[in-house]
C-alpha cells in the first residue's frame, strides 16, 4: 500500500464563496449569523 496515511493540502481560496459566510471572514462562526441579523433587519436583500 503506497499510499497508506497519504492525504492532501489545499493552498488558497475556494473558487465557490461559501453562502452562509455573511460577513465574508471565510470562516463559519455565530458572527455571521449576527452579520446576516443586522443585514436582514437594515432590509438588505
């Protein structure tokens, strides 16, 4: 088994933006859903 253990390392951004990162910190965390709150109630689509 040559490749037992082998694994992969990706340098760069992801060419899809990943939707539920509302604040654009390209991370998932409770701010985002504190971003998307204050858009939602400024009206913002």
């Amino acid at each position: 088994m040559p490749h037992a253990g082998a694994g992969y390392v990706v340098f760069g951004r992801d060419p899809t933006p990943c939707l539920a990162d509302t604040n654009g910190d390209n991370a998932l965390s409770p701010a985002n859903f504190s971003a998307w709150i204050l858009n939602f109630n400024a009206g913002c689509p």
